[in-house]
C-alpha cells in the first residue's frame, strides 16, 4: 500500500546559466536536476556546478539560476 501523504524525498529545479565553452566561448546552458530535498538552494547550485564541470565547462556560482520546478524530471 502506498500512501499519498508522505512528504516527497526529491525536488525538481529547473537551471539556466552563462557557462564557457574551452574553445568556444561562451554559451547559455539549461536542464534539470533532481536533488534530495532536505538540499538547500546553495547546495543545490553547487551540484548544477559540479555537473557542469563534469561536462568540461566552466561557470559562476553567481551566473546559475535555480526555478523550482515540481515534477520537472518526472516521465510518468
């Protein structure tokens, strides 16, 4: 049995941000992310920035944008 009362363990954020590109400059980048949601705002853009690095571009803390965004990554 399932219960719909439950608090949800994830949270949605929709993110937009300036990023540099190596050799190729600037460029806007945008998608979504799915954290635990006891995540505050700041540990949040932190995992948009690591990703981000992980993908071999670099950005400011400053320039990422954080939308709550409920149900964002869901497909179902």
């Amino acid at each position: 049995m399932t219960s719909t009362n439950v608090a949800p363990s994830t949270i949605d954020y929709a993110w937009h941000a300036w990023v540099s590109v190596p050799g190729e400059g600037r460029a806007f980048a945008h998608g979504t992310v799915t954290v635990p949601a006891s995540f505050c705002w700041d540990r949040v853009t932190r995992e948009v920035a690591a990703w981000l690095g992980s993908q071999g571009v670099t950005g400011r803390l400053d320039d990422i944008h954080l939308i709550l965004a409920p149900n964002a990554g869901r497909t179902d």
